[in-house]
C-alpha cells in the first residue's frame, strides 16, 4: 500500500514538473565554457561549467515557450570576458523583449572591488537585487602594464626582439621601461572604446543618462545602501527573499531549472534528422599552435591545434549535408605557421559553402588570421580583435650566468649554428636574418588582410602596424563586418546558405564512439581531429621563450593582460 503510494505522489510530482510554469535559473558563479571541452582533460575541469551555446539556445527557445515565466541568474564573482557579457546581456534583451520577468541577483558585486563588466551585465535585467552585505564595484576600466626591463638588467639579462611595428608591443615588457606613445595611444583609444560602451548599456538599462552614469562610475565603488539610492540596484535582498518573489510573479507552483538543462531536453525533444541540412559549428579555442588541439598537463588554458581544427573544417567541408559554416574563434593568436594552416583550410571552405566567423572575447593576432579569409566576419562591440603584426626576441643572459659561477662553452659547425642560444646577443647577419623572418611575416599578413577584406595593402598596412582594435572600431575601419554574437552568426549562415531559422547545427567533428576508439585512417580522416595534451608554438625560439618564461603562443600573439573582464 505504502508503496503503491509512492509510486502514484511520484508520477503526480513528474505530471506536476511537466504542466507546472518555469523558472529559468542560471548560475554564472562557476563562469561560462565557449564550447565542447577540446580533450579529456577539459572535459574533466570544465564539468561544473555551463555551456555559452546551451544557455544561447536555451534563452531562444525559452522566447517561444509559454510555460516560461522568468529567468533568474545568479552573477558570481569568477570573471567573464566583456564580448561573452555582450553576448548573454544581447541573449537577456531578447528574452525580455518577448514579455518574461528577468532578475539579476549577486551576493556582491566585487566586495568593494572593481566588478564594473560584472555589473554592467545585470543591467541587461529588469531587476537587480544585491544582498544586503553587498558592494557595487562600478569603477570604470583600466589596462596596465608591467615593464620588467630594468629589474633584467639588475639580475644581469639583457632582451634582445623586434617587432612589426610600432604597435605590436607584446615584447615592450621586456624592452622598454616605460609605454612608447603608439603602446599609450593603443591602450587609451580601447579603455575609452569599452568604457563608452558600458557606459551607454548601463545608462539604457537603468534609465539613466549617460552623464550621470559616468558621474557615478567616477564616485564608484559603492556600498550596498548607496547603490541603492543611486538608483544602480532595485533592492537589497537575500537569495530566498529574491526567489520568493520570482516564484510569485510567475504564479501557480512554478518549476526551478537550470538554462542549460532545459535547453538540452528541448533538443532532445526536437532531434533533427541524422541527415538534414544544416549548419556545421567548428570551434576554434586557446593559443593556436601546431598539431592537435588540447591542454596542458600543467595547466594554462587550452591550445587551437592547427591539425583538429583543419581536420573538422575539411569535414565540414566535404560533408554534403552541411550548407554553410560557422567558425567560432576566441584565441590570442600564436604560432603563424599554424595561424596560415588554418587560414589555408578557412579558404578551402569558403569555396564551397559560406563561411561565417563568430568572434569570442579575443580573436587578435594569430586569431585575426584565421579569421580573416572568411564571407563574414561577427564580432561584439568589446571583442579584441587586429593586433596584425609580429614580434620576436630572445633574452641573453650571460651575465646572469657569470655572476653566478656558470661558465658557458659552445662548440658549433656552421656560422649560425648557435643562433639561438640564450648566452649570446646576435650579430649584424643573425639581425639579418631576424628581420627578414619579421619581414616575410608580416608582409604574407598584411598581404592576406588586403585580399581577404577587399583593402589596398596601403589601407591595410594602415590598420594593421600590430594595433589591437574593439570590435565596435574593427567595425568602423572594416576589419569587422557586423557585430553580434554566436546566434546572429548561426543566422547568417542559414540566410545565405537558405535554410529555415529552425535548420539544425552541429559541432564539427561529428564522431561516434566507435571512430573515437579506432583512430583516424589517414589525415583526411574526420577522426583526425581528435584532441590531445599539446605543444610549443614558437619553433626555433621555443627554447628561448620557455628560458625567459616568455608566453609559449607564438610570435603571432596578443598578451593575456588585454583580456576586458
């Protein structure tokens, strides 16, 4: 009997969760993945995170879904690139639009520290609640750099590099002790880029004029009760307060679950044919180097292999069912061998069938050449983009060694044979050599910019001279041709290879359990673009860079501290 019970209050609660309105909740304390993990390992670290792309779809559907009432998150304080803010706060405007209740609550928006991006997302809300022990961290945004030049010189280690040109300052820390006016002019125009946007998205989504948000942004941080009467929070509230209050503006006994778990039971629900036309995603994340894509077993974030990735855009390629292609890059750059690899592939592709990049947070550097071969570039208004330049160097630390006791000998067959090494500056014909390597680079890039976004190489090398650009003035100058997200790329592609909005997308490579085992065949193979633990990029200097603890990207690479979070 008892048991009879428990069955029939069981089948009533699943009857109840399947006809109950929802709530949608979305946790964003544990951050957001861009995509699929790239290998074991990531799949292992990432678990707890969320998908962008579940919670994109998630949002979309829930737009259409009337059982929908309210959409609650949760903003934490592990950091989100500004582009993948732009993308949720675009993904939260929809879904406002279509007439639904969102609530943006935080314990603390950075405990009086800076959380500018933080808060400048829950602005996207119709309400913002912070807990009552709370701060609004609204301090505006600032980039700095560290010049380590003169503490080199003490220890005894001199730098020698070049770059092209003056823009490309990635090396700077190492050779100069202060900003040249191109690095200050680069990084002034990007903090005044982003700042304008917040700004503008802030004052929009409070109702507050755009002078008043800057006035407040200079009083910034503020304490809970102060944001509070600024106007830059609607209540001060505990967790269980906020819910209760969500749960009663969707009536009935509303259902709590998660963006992500929703949007993949709804896709679940609506699987497309196994051979319908549709749009193939290939991700394209981390430092870009060669071989296969995947993370380092001593940690760091992941690498774009030149090997995966070509291997899933030839697959997506050859694949007669997929129409059009979108390529999601969010990468620093690195390697230019691997850089040009892809590129090669992203024009094979373009032949074919439309090809639509999808910027992340950055797509700079070694990430701009990928990109740059495709019909369509997407990019949101703070992605970083550009940085079309290239920089190279090694340290000589001889006299570090003498003043330790270490005697270094070489013995070498060859005038350059120890070119390379970290005990001895260059000569003028090692110099030679150097700028002619700089020199081939950069002009295959710039080269490569001009014919592949319908420029003169003048205007290029205008553009290019190592500058890095937000994807709002990429866009002015035409480096960028729209700006947007990941689902206005995906619309994009179904409209130019014309399918219907509903058309199906699927990550590239498509591999069943049993190609996973066996291995690829031959390098044409789609199982060629399985991921593993991966790699240098910087060729003959990968030695020198790891001496120096010079980042392992590659020449073609934009520093971390650019990163807008």
């Amino acid at each position: 009997m008892d048991a009879g019970k428990a069955i029939l209050d069981t089948v009533d609660r699943y009857r109840q969760r399947r006809t109950a309105p929802l709530v949608l909740e979305l946790d964003l304390t544990e951050g957001l993945t861009e995509g699929p993990p790239a290998d074991p390992l990531s799949a292992v670290l990432s678990m707890r995170k969320t998908r962008l792309s579940d919670v994109l779809s998630g949002l979309k559907r829930a737009r259409q879904d009337s059982r929908v009432k309210a959409l609650v998150v949760k903003i934490g304080g592990n950091p989100l690139g500004l582009a993948m803010v732009q993308e949720l706060r675009q993904a939260v405007a929809h879904f406002r639009a279509s007439g639904k209740l969102t609530v943006a609550f935080a314990e603390t928006f950075g405990e009086f520290g800076n959380a500018t991006v933080p808060y400048y997302l829950a602005t996207a809300f119709e309400r913002i609640y912070l807990q009552p022990s709370g701060d609004v961290g609204l301090t505006s945004v600032a980039l700095e750099q560290r010049f380590v030049k003169g503490s080199l010189a003490k220890l005894g280690i001199g730098y020698e590099g070049g770059q092209r040109h003056e823009y490309k300052t990635a090396a700077n820390m190492f050779t100069q002790d202060h900003m040249t006016e191109p690095h200050r002019e680069s990084m002034t125009r990007i903090v005044e880029s982003v700042i304008e946007q917040v700004t503008a998205g802030i004052a929009e989504g409070r109702r507050l004029d755009p002078a008043k948000v800057r006035e407040l942004v200079d009083r910034g941080p503020f304490i809970g009760a102060e944001a509070l009467e600024a106007g830059l929070v609607d209540g001060l509230a505990y967790r269980d307060e906020v819910y209760d209050e969500v749960r009663q503006a969707a009536g009935g006994d509303p259902h709590l679950q998660y963006v992500s778990r929703y949007a993949r039971a709804a896709a679940v629900r609506k699987l497309p044919h196994p051979t319908a036309d549709g749009i193939a995603l290939v991700h394209g994340h981390g430092q870009i180097r060669s071989g296969r894509s995947g993370r380092s077993p001593l940690g760091g974030g992941g690498a774009m292999g030149s090997d995966t990735v070509s291997a899933a855009l030839r697959a997506a390629r050859r694949d007669e069912h997929v129409k059009a292609i979108v390529f999601r890059v969010d990468s620093p750059g690195g390697s230019y061998v691997a850089s040009d690899t892809v590129w090669r592939e992203v024009v094979l592709a373009r032949k074919v069938k439309p090809v639509i990049v999808s910027m992340g947070d950055v797509a700079a550097s070694g990430g701009y050449f990928v990109s740059m071969a495709a019909d369509v570039i997407v990019a949101q208004p703070g992605t970083l983009t550009g940085s079309i330049g290239v920089f190279a160097g090694k340290p000589v630390m001889r006299e570090l060694l003498e003043k330790v006791g270490v005697n270094s000998e070489l013995v070498a067959e060859g005038t350059n044979a120890g070119m390379f090494s970290a005990t001895r500056a260059w000569s003028p014909e090692q110099w030679e050599r150097v700028n002619a390597w700089l020199d081939r680079i950069y002009d295959d890039f710039v080269g490569k910019v001009a014919e592949g976004r319908g420029l003169t190489r003048d205007r290029a090398h205008e553009l290019a001279r190592g500058r890095v650009w937000t994807g709002s003035d990429a866009r002015s100058c035409g480096l960028v041709d729209e700006l947007g997200g990941l689902e206005d790329a995906l619309g994009m592609a179904r409209k130019r290879a014309g399918l219907g909005a509903e058309a199906p997308v699927r990550v590239y490579p498509r591999l069943n359990p049993l190609e996973r085992l066996r291995g690829p065949e031959s390098s044409e193979d789609k199982a060629a673009a399985l991921t593993r633990v991966r790699l240098e990029a910087w060729g003959p200097f990968a030695r020198l860079s790891a001496e120096l603890g010079f980042p392992a990207a590659g020449p073609l690479s934009l520093p971390a501290w650019y990163r807008i979070q």
